[in-house]
C-alpha cells in the first residue's frame, strides 16, 4: 500500500466518521473534550482529583459516542477518562444539535 493510497483511505474513513457523527449528534446532550478524544454523552459528571499541584480530572460518561476514526464500536454505555489536562464539557441547546446537511 502507497502512501497515497493509505491518505485516500484515511480521508474516506474521517469522512465516513463525519457523516455518523451527523446521524448520531441529535441523540445527545453533552460536548465532552478531553487531550485524545471527543465525545457525545447524555450524562457528564467531572470530578477533580488529587491535592496541591497533584490535580486530575475524572470523567465519567453514559450513553456516549466516541469520536475516533480507528474504534470499530463508538457506541458506549459508560465511560471513564482520568487526564492530567483541560476538559471541556458543554451542554448543547436543541439548536445546536442541528448539523448542516451540506457537505463536509
């Protein structure tokens, strides 16, 4: 396999994850980014961890979907994410939910 070839199947596969992600955002509620991934959820709860300058987040989500191209399943009934780094959690108005259907 080229390496062009190994970009055009990436490209098809982040499209093809794209469009599910446009299928799927209207059955969710929450926006969670952590460092790695991206997340659609129906429940978010953030905890901070730790003491002093030992701090971490853990995040646990339920009914979530999982942005990553290389996940045969992103559908999940829970989720746990402990990160040293930034999250940000964002509850979505019904609005918002309305992907564009135009293309990518």
């Amino acid at each position: 396999m080229s390496a062009e070839d190994l970009e055009k199947y990436e490209a098809e596969m982040e499209l093809a994850l794209y469009r599910e992600y446009r299928d799927v955002v209207h059955l969710f509620s929450h926006v969670v980014e952590t460092e790695r991934r991206f997340y659609l959820a129906n429940s978010v709860d953030v905890r901070v961890r730790g003491e002093g300058t030992e701090v971490y987040f853990e995040v646990t989500m339920e009914d979530a979907w999982v942005w990553d191209i290389y996940r045969p399943a992103r559908f999940a009934k829970q989720v746990r994410v402990v990160t040293f780094k930034d999250v940000n959690v964002e509850e979505l108005a019904k609005n918002d939910l309305e992907v564009p259907k135009t293309g990518f």
